[in-house]
C-alpha cells in the first residue's frame, strides 16, 4: 500500500465497524438515509481524495481510492461512497468546484457538447445510485471528439423516482427536459484528455474494488461459521471438502484483490483499458463463485433475513454487472489489446508487465 493506503484503510475501517452495523444497512435498504453515517464518511472527504494537494485535496491515486472502496464493500456501506471519489476526480478535472453533499453518478449516451451549444439538456437516466437522495448528479457522457464531456446537475434540475437495485441500494430514475443551462446556473464541461470509455474503466475498478471487499467479509462469514457449525460430532470445517471450499474462495477473494490492485497501479496510456477491463473480469468472476461456494457453506441460514450473508451476496451479483458484466469488459479487452499493437496474449502480457 502508499503512505495514503494504509491509514485511510484503517481510518475507514474503524469507523464502519463502529457505525455500519447490519442493522444500519438493513435499515438503508428498507428506505431511510443513513445521515449520522454519511456526517462520518463526510470527515475522510472522500470527493477530495483524487484532487492533487495544490487544488486543496488529499493528493491520493487510484490505489488509496480502490483501499477506500474495498473496506466500503466489505461493510457494505449503503452511500455513494466510490461515487463521491469518482465525481470529485471529474470535476477536478473539468476544473470545477468539488460537489457538497452525497453525489450520484451516471455515465450517459446524451452527447453533452451539442447540449452546451444548444444551452439546454434533456436527462433520462435511469438505475442512477441515490440519485433522489443525492445534493445533485454528475453526468459524463461523449462529444464531438474523443474527449468526455462533463454536466453536475444539483437535485433541484431533476425529478427523481425512487427504484431498488436487487442489491437493495437506491437506483433512482432520474429526468429533466429541455433544461435551461444558463438559467439553472450550470454549464457544460470539457475532459481534456479523458475519453467516456477511461471513465467507465474507473467506475468499473471502484465497483471491482468493492467486490474485492465484499467477497472478503463473506470469506470472514464463511470461516466463522464452519468453525461453529457441528456435525456428526465435529465441526463442518474439519470436514476434508468444506476445507477445499474455503481455500477455493480464498482463491478467489486473493485474485480480485490482485487484479484490482495491478489496475489501480496501472498508469494512463496504451494499457490501462486492459488492466482496467481484466480487474472488473476477474471481480465479476470472483463475485458469482464466491457468492455460490459462501450459500453453499452456510446452508438453509445463509439464505434468512436474519443472517447478514445475504447483504454482501446480493451486492457482489449487482455489482459485477454494473459498468460492464464479464462479457462487455471481454469485448473490450480484446479491442483494447489490438488497439495497443499485441500480435498475440503473450505479447502483450509481456508488453504490460515490463512498462
């Protein structure tokens, strides 16, 4: 880990264990604003991690925001959390003021240079996280060129419908029409240098991230309960193939904490989209096999509302289709790979290790 890492690690984590109990993100998903929690996040200034220090931030990278989103999966944090970090690294970049206040995130297909020229917007998102809780959300969406475009839109623009993902967080419908830029105070912002689709990859990594800790608690569930759990005599832990189940998610949470890593240290440039790509892959991959081998080992009870097994496994099988499932990241891989040059995989297995 960097200087930065490791204590916000362990900043984020003391604070979770103390304030994100079962009964709180249970709480959330039956509806109500988890608002003591969020005052809590608000001191760790998640929107301010990615701002260099000379702009007033913390001058973290993207391996101190994935250190954040892990412990935030692992205690399934029910709040934008990795939506702040992203949103506050965008509008820095767009060189705009840092959001106050929970944010949402959408990456949409609105062509958002023709809406600044144009001086008016039309939004019709849906699934978009908290976004009727939300202080507002940031849009990125394409241009006329290959750079992104940025709009932060403050939640008095929009009407928002409430929905649910089946992770039970808020996945809002969010619309306005023909709104007027200038008379809403907002404009329109270039992202010189950044394409909608290396926005997407961060997004993706920050949900990688958040399933590489999700699969974590539930090993940690997992490992509790074998060694609890008696039959015939003995606990199911001693038993030959239970112990080849728990190394096999073992397995699995090491890989998505790996990959997710290499990709957080993955510079911009030529082989970030297939590191970026490969760390949600290989998440997404980790999520569903961890999720079927943890209900495995937990039986009839890892199935009940009362046992928080459920709150982890329902978010890693959300989360590994949101911003790219398996197969969207394979396609892109693959592109990504050609469009680097690599004659075969390991070409360029070769070419991205020894940069």
């Amino acid at each position: 880990m960097s200087d930065l890492a490791r204590p916000l690690a362990e900043a984020a984590e003391r604070l979770f264990a103390q304030r994100c109990a079962t009964a709180v993100v249970g709480a959330a998903e039956a509806g109500e604003w988890p608002q003591a929690l969020w005052q809590h996040i608000e001191e760790l200034a998640p929107a301010q991690l990615l701002v260099p220090e000379d702009r007033g931030g913390a001058g973290g990278d993207w391996f101190d925001a994935c250190a954040l989103a892990e412990v935030a999966g692992e205690f399934n944090v029910p709040l934008p959390l990795p939506e702040s970090v992203l949103a506050g690294w965008l509008l820095d970049n767009a060189d705009a003021p840092p959001p106050k206040g929970p944010v949402g995130l959408a990456l949409t297909s609105t062509n958002l240079a023709s809406a600044a020229a144009a001086g008016h917007v039309t939004v019709d998102e849906r699934a978009v996280p908290w976004g009727a809780a939300a202080a507002g959300v940031v849009l990125v969406g394409p241009g006329e060129g290959d750079d992104a475009w940025l709009l932060f839109l403050p939640r008095r623009t929009y009407a928002a419908k409430p929905g649910r993902a089946p992770a039970g967080d808020p996945r809002d419908h969010i619309t306005c029409h023909k709104l007027a830029l200038a008379q809403a105070g907002i404009r329109c912002h270039r992202l010189p240098g950044r394409r909608a689709a290396d926005v997407k990859g961060r997004a993706a990594l920050l949900r990688a991230a958040q399933i590489a800790g999700a699969c974590r608690r539930i090993l940690d569930l997992s490992l509790a309960y074998t060694s609890e759990r008696v039959q015939f005599g003995r606990t199911i832990g001693q038993f030959q193939s239970v112990q080849h189940q728990l190394a096999q998610l073992a397995e699995e949470v090491s890989a998505a904490r790996v990959a997710v890593r290499a990709a957080a240290q993955t510079p911009d440039g030529p082989w970030a989209i297939p590191a970026l790509a490969a760390a949600k892959m290989r998440a997404g991959e980790a999520a569903g096999l961890g999720a079927r081998i943890a209900h495995q080992l937990h039986g009839a009870i890892g199935v009940t509302a009362e046992h928080p097994l459920h709150q982890s496994t329902r978010r890693l099988l959300a989360w590994r289709d949101e911003h790219g499932a398996e197969a969207w990241w394979s396609r892109t891989l693959v592109q990504a790979l050609r469009d680097a040059g690599a004659p075969g995989a390991w070409q360029a297995v070769v070419a991205a290790t020894s940069r």
